[in-house]
C-alpha cells in the first residue's frame, strides 16, 4: 500500500496539472482577481477589500457575482491603477462585464481574454495599453470605443502580426 | 560569551601568580615546626566552620579541598595554601581559592582576624553563604593582595578595609558566567554595597599602591569618584556592572599606566571618548559595551598603540569609523554593534592582520563587503548582521582559514552564491539569510567540513538542494522563506547530527519517504510547512524519541496519521499538520504524548469519532485545534478537567453530532471555545457561565434548544457571544448588566427563536463592536437608546416584529460610528430617519482613498474577525470579514412613507443602498450622485416618479441598479456604466423609455443629457463606419496562413481604424525585415 505512494503520486501529477484552473480551486476566480491586484498599483486602496483569505471574491468592492458565486462583473473604471493586466483573468469564465477604462494599465490585452465567452461589455478606453487588439471571441463585437486613447494597434490580423506588436 | 572569557582571563592569571608566590614561599621553610600556635589554632577554627562541595568552587578549573591537609598537631605552614614568614613564622599568605569552601564566616567573632601578619588574602571561588566580610580585615595593615572574589560574601563593605594603605590589588568582584536569572545566581554572587560615591571614595583614598582594582557587579550605584584619578599606579580597573551613573570623568583614559578599563554595563554611565589620548598610552583593553558613551570615534583612537581589545557594543556612538583605526592597529578584538554607526566602514579595518574577532552588527552601515580578505588573517569571528550592505558575497572569505563564525545576516546582499569556496574548513556557523540572494545553493555550504549551523532563509534561492556529504557535521539547516524546488534531498537524512531543519515555505514537493527519518536520531525541531510535500507522513518522524517541534502544516500530504507507539515521544511538544488532505481517525495514541502543549491538525478531511480515554489527560495541553475536518463526535469516559491546562479549543466546521453535553467539558483556564458549524442538539449548559477566563464562545449554526442561560450576562470577560443560527427561545439575557461585565465586543443571536424585547442593559455594553439579533421574533421599537454606544459599526435588527417611526436622535452624535445598519423586514413606519443620516458621521465621511481600512476583530485577539451577513448586490452574502470601509444601509421592506430626503446625499462613503418595498413617493433626489462609492442602489417597489436624474450616471462604482416597479418616466439615462444595466432595473415604470428598454423614446420628450466630463466617451458611438471583417487562411509568403477579407462583421469604426489598419501592415513589412536582417548576420 505505502510502496505504491511514490508512483500514483508522479503518475497523477501531469495529470492534475493538464486540468483547467477552476477544478483545482474552489475559489480560482478569486485567485485570478487576487493575481491582477498583485500586478497593479493601487495608490488610492480601491483594491483594498480583495482578500484573497475569503472563500469567494462576492463580497469584494468592485466585483458582482451571479447567485453561483461566479464572477460577473470587475467595475474598476476611474480607479487610478496602474500596471499591467495578465493572463489570469482568463479564468473569469462568467464575466460578463470588465470596465477599466480612465486608469494608467500598460502592455498589451492578455490573449486570454478571447475565451471569456460571456463577455459582454469591455473597456479599457483611456489607458497605456500597447499591442494589438484582439479580434476573437468576444472581441468581434466590441466597439472601438472601448479601446480608444491608448497605444493600440488593431485590430490583430491573426497570424500576420504578434499581438505585442508595438510594445 | 568570549568577551566574557577574555574579561575573566586576567583573574585567572592573577590567582596563579598568587599561587606561584606561595609555593615558593612553602619551599623555603625548614623542617622545625615553624607555626605559632594560636594562628595554628585559629586556623583550625577556621577550618570548623565549612563543609566541602563541589559546588562552592563550580567555576574554578582547577579545584579541590586544600583544607584536608590541614591537620591538627602538624605545622601550618606546610599546609596546603598557607604561607608563613621564614623568619618570624607569622602567616603571611593565605590562598583558599577554589578550595569547595561552604559555611558561613561569623564576621565579628572571625578566627582569621588572629592572622594579623597577612600579606596576602584569597578566598575567591567558594561559596560563603551571604556572609559579611569581618571587618578586622581593616586591621591586616601588611596586606598587600586582597582577593574574595565569586565568594558569595554580601552586605556592605566595611568601611576599615580603607586603612589597608598597602593594597597593590583588590578584588572583591562577583562575576556572572551565565545571564542572571533568579535566585540561583543571586545566591551564588557577591552582594555588596557601597552607597554613594563618598562610600567608594573612601574606600580607596587611602590605595595610593594601587595597582589592580576589580569591583565587578558591586553596587556603587553613583558617580565615579574624582579621587580614582589619583590612584596614577592603577593598570587594571574593572567596574563591570556597578550601576555607575552621570559623567565619567574624562582623564580615567589619561591614567598613565592603565592598561585594562572595563566600564561594561553600566547603562546610566555617560561618557565620550577623549579627543586626544597619550601616545604612551599603555590602554590594552576598552570596554565600554552596554553604556551611555555617545558621539563619534575620533581619529585619535589611533594613538592607542597598544590598543588590542576595543568593545563599544549596545552604546550610544554614532558617526563613521575613522581610517585611522585601522592604520598600525594591534587590534585583536573590535565589536562596534548595537550603535548608530554608519557609512562604509574603512578599508583599513579589514587590513588588521591580529583581528580574530569583529561585530559591525546593528548598525547602519553600508557599501560592499571588501573582498580581498587576505590569507595571513587570524579572523575567526566576523558579525555583521542586521546593515546595509550591498553586493555580492565576498568569495575571498575563503582566504579566512581560522574563521569560525560568520554572520552577514539581515543586509542587502545580492547575486548568487559563489559556486566554490576553498577553504573555511574551520566554519562552524554561517548566516547569510534574509538578504536578496538568488540562484541556486552550491555544494560548499552543505559540505564544509566543520559546519554546525546553516542559516540561508529569506533570501531568492531557487533549484533543488544538492546532495550532502553523509561526514558533515550539521546540526542546524535552515532555508525557509526561498523558492527551492524538488524534493528534500535523501542525503539530508543521512545527517546523523541533524538538531533541527527548517525548509519552510518553499516550492518543494514529492513525497518524503518512509523512513527516512530514522537515521536522524538527535532531530528536535522538524519545519516543512507551506510546500508541496505530498504523501503520506512518514511513521519514523514520530518515532524520533527527541522530537519536539513538528510542522508540517499547508503541504499536500495524504493518508492517514500512523502514529502508534505510546512511550517513545516523550518530549513531543508542538504538533501542526494542519492544511493538508489527511484522512481517517486522529490516532488515540497522540493523545498518549504527556508533553503535548499545542495540537493542530485543523483543515484536514479527518474523520470519524474520537476515542479519549485515560491516557487522554494532557496537563500541558494549551490549543487544541481541529476545525475544518469531519469529525463526527467524542467517545470519552466523562471526566472533568481532562486537560486541565486548555486555552484554546477549536472544533469548528465538522460533522460532531450528539448534544453539546457530550463534547469534553472546557476546564477554568479556557478562554477560547467554538464548536461552529455542527449538528449538536441539546441546550446550553450553565457551565459556561462560570469559566472566569472565557472571551470567546462560537456555538453558532448548530441545533440547540432551549433559552440562553441568563447567567451568561454574569461573564466578567466574555468578549464574543455568536450563537446565531441554531433553534434557541426565550428572551436574550441582560448582558451588561453588571459594572464589571461590560466586556462585550461581538453579540450575535441571529436566525434564533428569540422573543421579547431587546435588553435595555445593551446601552451598557460601551465596547461593542457588532449587535446582530437579526431574523428572530423580537418585539420592540427602534433602539435609540444605542445610539450612544461609542463603538457600535454594526447594527443588525433585520426580520424582526420591530415597529413604530424611527424619529429623531437625542443629541448630534447618534450612531456615530455606525457603518452597517440594516434594519430591513420590520414593521417600521413614518418618514425615512432624515436627521438620523447627518449622525452617521462614520459613513458621511468622504475617504474616497480609504487609506484607514481595517478589519472588525476581536481588540484582543485580531486574527479573529467579526462575520455578517448582508443583502448587497442582490444577493445574500456573508461578509467573513468586515471593513470599516464597507458602508451599507438596508431599510428595505418596512413602511416607510414620504419622500427621499435631500440628506441622503451626506452619506457620502456608502457602498450599497437599499430603500425597496416601502410607500416612498416623490422623485429621486439628485443627491444621490454623490454617493461616489455607491455599488448597489435599490430602490425598486415604491410609488417614486419623475426622471431618473442623468447625474446618476456619474455613478462610475455602480454594479447593481434596481429602479423597477415604481412610477419613473422619461428616457433612461446613458453612459457606459449605465449602458451595462438589464432591463429588469426598469420594469413595472410604464414611463421610461430608451436603452436598455425595447420602448424608444419619442422625439417630443425631452432627453436628459448628462453632462460630458461625466463620460467623454458618451457620444462618440454615433460616429460610425462600417468596416466589416473576416479572417479566412490564404498562402502568403513562405506558407504562413493569412488573409483578409471584408465582410459582414459589425464593427463600429471610426476613422482612426483605417489608419490603424495601415499601420498593421506597415508593421508587418518592417518585421519581416528584421527578420531578414537578423538571418544575415
């Protein structure tokens, strides 16, 4: 019994490693959150209540969940954060809405992005950002309002240019 | 510990030169009986009064008892420490020292004062029994030595020792070897006194021969005597710990043939170094550790030429090393720690080829570590912790054969190690953690042959631990705090001399096999916790018989706990294995481990019932945490104070079942008990009530029964009380009742059975924090009377049969800190509480930066936070953990009449409002706008109407926006924030109009336009190109797959699209030239 520890336990490993995010943890939208709060600079402590100790990220400011505790708004527009975004919010599979417009984000729009197929409204207008814009999921229906005053370059014509073109 | 070696070594040398002297003295006598017969009898008189013990003399190397030679009817002057006069046969000398001496010297009626010829006196290293010194030791004009030291002889000392005008040297010290602890060492030290100065001075005026004074840990207790400077043959002075005070003089460096000044400890002693020494100067030893001295080190230090041991350490001395320090130094030792040193300190410093000791430590110093050490160095102890200093690990350290200690600890140090060191085979301690080391830990610091202790925590280091040579001598490893990788090295296992490992808070991982500890016979101290350890816990850790300290907490292991021998563990002290994925029953035998003070092994799928029985009684249990498992119940044989010594008790989160009778009753000293989130049935016994120590009880969300015992109101202490959540009736005690149990922070009884009315004795409760009696049956009117409660954040009354107007508050401050307010579901009637809003202080503060957040927690105890569940965004939700910053008032489902005051505007700092299902009327007051931090507004099923006010939309932080079922009309405001609303924020307002609704709004009604700086961006939507896309795959080039084609994809252009489109394809262009360049190349 105890011999057979060792191998189920490398054996196991790949495996739970090639899972999506979400079945590791039970509070991997948070986690996801907690990792952009850690990219950002948050001078006037808007981000102050994302603890990422809680079971959900529910009770944060700025963020709505459905009654499934699932992430379905980030309302940080005119927060005065700066930093850059990652590819963790990929994980917010619910969001439906991501406002960040009028704050100072840099580099480029996380490629993850595209697969939050729920999205409904994104603006990152009046930002640093740089790149290209994406034109996946999503990202076929936004307006280029969302995008405006930034260093954008778009929108990305798959395969022709890398996304961090102009960077 | 080796300045107090050096400072001891003087002492040493003087008794054997003493020694010496009498030997030769003995030699010289004849054969006939030399001795006088009454110093002969006094001297075995003397001999009467002691027994011998080890003890006595337990400092001495050499020790033994010289007294046994002394026998009655054979000469004293060939007796073992005497020494006599050829001559006259008078005893002259007399050395006791280290002789295991124990009794007590009768001091007026003492046999040694017939020995008037003495010349020289040793009683040091026995043990005297608080004795005082016979005063006729004043009469022994001849005396020349006078030494009784360590003797424990105490009281004053007699001024007639002043008349001894031939002294040559005194000591009358009584070192400390170990720090001072108690008894034990008062005991076993000199006590004397000497009252104030004029006492010392007296003393020693009369010393004129004076060479060597020793008045260690005597309690001068006053300034240095003027009268000191006159002893000009002084060359030792050692004032060790005397509780000198003010000025010191400054001309005691000036003595002519001082060679040894040791002021240590004397913390009220205040001084600086003079600005010129000597150039004779004979000054060997300076000490003026744990003093008062302060300024700067001048540069005339330097002319202390024979200058060998320099200590300055824990004083006031600030400023720069001078170079000169080290220009021709001699300097042997130089401890400059604990001052306000800063600056680089000179490279001259590293040029003194005697140094074998040096402490920059606790300082500010700064600069790189010099790295050309050279090979000619003697430096066996190098202490510079806790600086500034920069770069990378000085790799010629390694020239440093003789170093034994080196501690470059809490500095900025940067860079990875070097990968090879040759030499320090002589290291026994290294500290190089908590700087910013990185990359990955070479071999040399696992492998040098003499290491004992390794300290590489709080730095970057990355990679796995290499391999350890099975020969090396380690006993202590720690690495916490890094970003190590892999699995913990099986050589580790092979340390034999391992005491303690700690590689904490890695990335480590794997399993740790099963037996691999038992090779590491000697571990005490296991720390493993925050990696990614999996597995099973090996059984052979918990057969390390000197174990005490195991941590195994936030790792990945697996399987049960095996621990099934009951004696073997008896030092066992400290047990974590919390957060991991452990199953099964918690083993009966780890209640078997008799040491056991703190039991962690809370956050585990731990299951089933626990089997307590006799062996069960822990008396040194103190925490006790099993929370977070799923435990079922306790099987015990019912005893009281079963662990007679618990704190702290947490079975919070499990499955017990069962009534609450049946859990182990809490002894006196509990102060911590929850039993959370259970299914225990049963009622509440009274025992609570009378555990003196309690502050904290969590009885929450289970089922009990029954009434609230009343006497709970009688806990002096009780600081938390939640029982929310569980089927209890009756009425709430009258907590606070009594002038000594107002200690109340936390009340929560909500979803109860409570009925009655609130507790008029709550306006006593001056420290509560959080008043939760929520969704219960209470029967009152609105509480103004807690409205002086100077702390209260969180008021809760929901759902209850509350009723009549809220009304005015009696005086300004009403509620003040009051952040949390919801008293929804009730029955309340009247106008909204509009003059109570301009009370609530806390929320009208507009702290849009909130830079003063913190948690609600217990004052006492701040991990524990205050929890509350709430209605925000739409949803219930139960806030873990309260902000102070986190405003919400809930008013929702009452009757209330009348319309919005235009007061609602002052509640600036608010986060969520929520007004729905009342009679309000009237329109939405544009005041509301100011809510700036405003996430959820409800104001849904009222009779409101009008417009909603454009300036709503300025509203950048609102999430949740409920309107519907009220009598608005006009067109639905625009803005991005608002565009991102559904239209279930509208229904049942037959009147409204435009986005998001399916009814457009007709050209005659007017169009509320917010105004621009609201949201630049609002109108731009109307300037729209239609540039359609899509993507299909063409060949292009060498094979990449691309196209482009316009198509019928909506997309609302502008015109700087196209351009941006040009862009794209010259960038493509000047990317593949690049490319092409780079391929030249």
């Amino acid at each position: 019994m105890d011999s057979s520890y060792p191998s189920l336990c490398v054996l196991l490993l790949p495996i739970l490693l090639s899972l999506p995010f979400p079945s590791l943890s039970t509070n991997s939208e948070g986690n996801a959150l907690y990792a952009l709060r850690s990219r950002l600079s948050d001078p006037t402590n808007v981000l102050q209540s994302w603890d990422p100790t809680l079971v959900n990220p529910c009770t944060w400011f700025h963020v709505t969940c459905d009654s499934n505790n699932h992430v379905i708004r980030l309302d940080l527009g005119n927060s005065n954060i700066s930093g850059t975004l990652g590819p963790e919010l990929g994980q917010l599979q619910h969001l439906q809405y991501l406002r960040l417009n009028n704050n100072k984000l840099t580099g480029t729009i996380p490629r993850e992005l595209t697969a939050l197929s729920n999205l409904k409204v994104f603006d990152v207008s009046n930002n640093d950002l740089c790149g290209t814009i994406p034109v996946d999921g999503p990202f076929s229906t936004f307006p280029m309002e969302s995008y405006e005053n930034n260093r954008l370059n778009g929108p990305e014509l798959q395969g022709l240019v890398s996304y961090d073109f102009g960077c | 510990m080796m300045m107090r070696f050096l400072k001891l070594f003087p002492s040493i040398m003087f008794l054997l030169l003493v020694y010496f002297s009498f030997a030769l003295a003995n030699s010289s006598s004849s054969l006939r009986q030399l001795c006088l017969s009454d110093e002969n009898r006094a001297l075995l008189q003397f001999r009467q009064l002691f027994l011998f013990d080890l003890n006595a003399s337990r400092w001495c190397y050499r020790k033994y008892a010289k007294m046994v030679s002394w026998k009655e009817g054979t000469d004293c002057c060939r007796w073992d420490g005497i020494a006599c006069d050829a001559i006259t046969g008078h005893v002259i000398g007399l050395d006791l020292s280290c002789s295991l001496l124990h009794g007590t010297i009768y001091s007026h009626n003492c046999s040694l004062c017939h020995l008037s010829h003495l010349q020289s006196l040793n009683l040091a290293f026995n043990d005297f029994n608080n004795s005082r010194i016979p005063p006729c030791f004043g009469s022994f004009t001849s005396l020349i030595h006078l030494n009784l030291s360590y003797s424990n002889f105490s009281g004053e000392i007699p001024p007639q020792l002043s008349h001894l005008s031939k002294l040559v040297s005194l000591d009358i010290s009584s070192f400390f070897l170990t720090p001072r602890c108690g008894r034990f060492f008062h005991n076993f030290s000199n006590d004397y006194n000497l009252h104030s100065a004029s006492s010392l001075e007296r003393l020693i005026h009369n010393f004129t021969q004076l060479r060597h004074l020793n008045l260690d840990e005597v309690s001068v207790n006053s300034i240095i005597p003027k009268s000191l400077m006159n002893l000009s043959a002084l060359n030792y002075l050692s004032l060790w710990d005397c509780g000198l005070q003010n000025k010191i003089p400054a001309d005691i460096f000036h003595l002519p043939n001082l060679q040894h000044l040791d002021l240590t400890f004397n913390p009220k002693l205040i001084g600086k170094l003079p600005e010129f020494f000597n150039d004779s100067s004979p000054l060997r030893l300076v000490s003026l550790a744990a003093t008062n001295f302060y300024g700067e080190i001048p540069n005339a230090i330097a002319q202390l030429k024979s200058l060998e041991y320099l200590d300055l350490g824990s004083a006031n001395f600030s400023g720069c090393i001078p170079e000169s320090l080290g220009n021709n130094s001699k300097l042997s030792v130089l401890f400059l720690d604990n001052n306000h040193f800063g600056g680089e300190p000179p490279s001259s410093l590293w040029r003194i080829e005697t140094l074998t000791g040096i402490s920059l430590s606790l300082n500010t110093f700064e600069g790189q570590i010099p790295n050309n050490f050279s090979t000619h160095g003697v430096l066996s102890y190098l202490e510079l912790f806790d600086n500034s200093f920069t770069g990378q690990f000085p790799h010629s350290i390694d020239n440093l054969a003789q170093l034994q200690y080196l501690d470059l600890s809490h500095n900025k140090l940067s860079g990875p190690l070097p990968s090879q060191v040759f030499g320090l085979s002589n290291l026994t301690h290294l500290d190089i953690g908590n700087n910013f080391l990185n990359g990955t830990i070479p071999s040399w610091p696992l492998t040098l042959p003499s290491l004992k202790e390794l300290w590489l925590d709080g730095n970057q280091l990355t990679g796995s631990i290499n391999q350890l040579h099975t020969s090396s001598k380690l006993q202590s490893i720690s690495s916490s705090n890094n970003n190590l990788r892999g699995p913990i090295p099986t050589s580790i296992f092979n340390l034999r001399d391992l005491i303690a490992l700690d590689l904490s808070s890695n990335n480590l991982s794997g399993i740790i096999k099963l037996d691999s500890f038992s090779k590491l016979r000697h571990l005490q101290y296991i720390f493993l916790s925050n990696n990614n350890l999996c597995g099973p816990i090996p059984t052979s850790i918990f057969n390390l018989r000197d174990l005490i300290e195991l941590d195994l907490s936030s790792n990945n292991l697996s399987g049960i706990i095996k621990l099934d021998s009951y004696s073997k563990h008896r030092q066992l002290r400290y047990i974590s294995l919390s957060n991991n994925n452990l199953c099964g029953p918690i083993p009966t035998s780890i209640f078997s481990l008799r040491e056991l003070v703190q039991l962690d092994l809370s956050s585990n799928n731990l299951s089933g019932t626990m089997k307590l029985d006799s062996f069960s009684k822990l008396r040194s249990l103190n925490y006790l945490n099993l929370s977070h498992n799923s435990l079922t119940g306790f099987q015990l044989i019912p005893t009281s104070n079963m662990w007679p010594s618990l704190v702290f008790l947490d079975l919070n989160s499990n499955k017990l079942q069962g009534s609450l009778g049946s859990l182990p009753i809490p002894s006196e000293t509990i102060m911590y008990y929850s039993v959370a989130n259970n299914q225990l049935t049963g009622e509440i016994s009274p025992c609570f009530c009378n555990k003196s120590n309690l502050e904290f009880l969590d009885l929450s969300n289970n089922n009990l029964k029954g009434a609230i015992p009343s006497c709970l109101s009688n806990s002096s202490i009780l600081s938390v009380l939640n029982l929310q959540h569980n089927a209890l009736d009756g009425a709430i005690p009258r907590m606070c009742s009594q002038a000594n149990g107002i200690s109340l922070e936390t009340l929560d009884l909500s979803y109860n059975q409570l009925q009655g009315q609130l507790p008029r004795s709550l306006a006593h409760c001056k420290f509560l924090q959080l008043l939760n009696l929520g969704n219960n049956m209470l029967v009152d009117t609105f509480p103004t009377w807690l409205a002086t409660l100077p702390k209260l954040q969180v008021l809760v009354l929901r759902h209850n049969r509350l009723h009549g107007s809220i009304g005015k508050p009696r005086s300004e401050v009403a509620f003040a800190k009051l952040n949390i307010i919801d008293i929804s579901d009730n029955n309340f009637t009247g106008t909204l509480p509009s003059d109570y809003f301009k009370s609530w202080h806390s929320m009208t503060a507009n702290d849009r930066n909130r830079s003063n957040w913190k948690f609600l927690t217990m004052s006492s105890r701040r991990f524990y936070s205050y929890t509350v569940t709430l209605i925000d965004k739409g949803l219930e939700m139960e806030l873990v953990k309260i902000l102070n910053t986190f405003k919400v008032v809930d008013l929702s489902n009452n009757n209330f009449q009348g319309e919005i005051p235009k007061s609602i505007g002052q509640l600036k700092a608010l986060c969520a409002l929520n007004f729905s299902n009342n009679h309000l009327t009237g329109s939405i007051p544009t005041e509301l706008a100011k809510l700036k931090n405003l996430e959820s507004l409800d104001l849904a099923r009222n009779n409101l109407s009008g417009i909603i006010p454009p300036e709503l939309a300025s509203l950048t932080f609102l999430e949740v926006l409920d309107l519907s079922h009220n009598h608005l009309e006009g067109s639905i405001p625009r803005s991005r924030q608002f565009d991102t609303f559904p239209n279930t924020s509208y229904l049942g307002n037959p009147g409204l109009c435009g986005f998001p609704l399916s009814k457009p709004c007709g050209e005659t009604e007017v169009t509320p336009q917010p105004s621009p700086k609201l949201d630049q961006t609002q109108n731009l939507e109307s300037i729209i190109y239609d540039f359609d896309w899509k993507v299909v795959s063409i060949g292009y080039g060498c094979g990449m797959a691309v196209g482009v084609i316009m198509g019928n994809y909506i997309y609302n252009w502008k015109q700087e699209a196209i351009a941006r489109f040009f862009r794209v394809r010259l960038g493509r262009h000047s990317k593949r030239l690049s490319t092409r360049r780079r391929g030249r190349k």
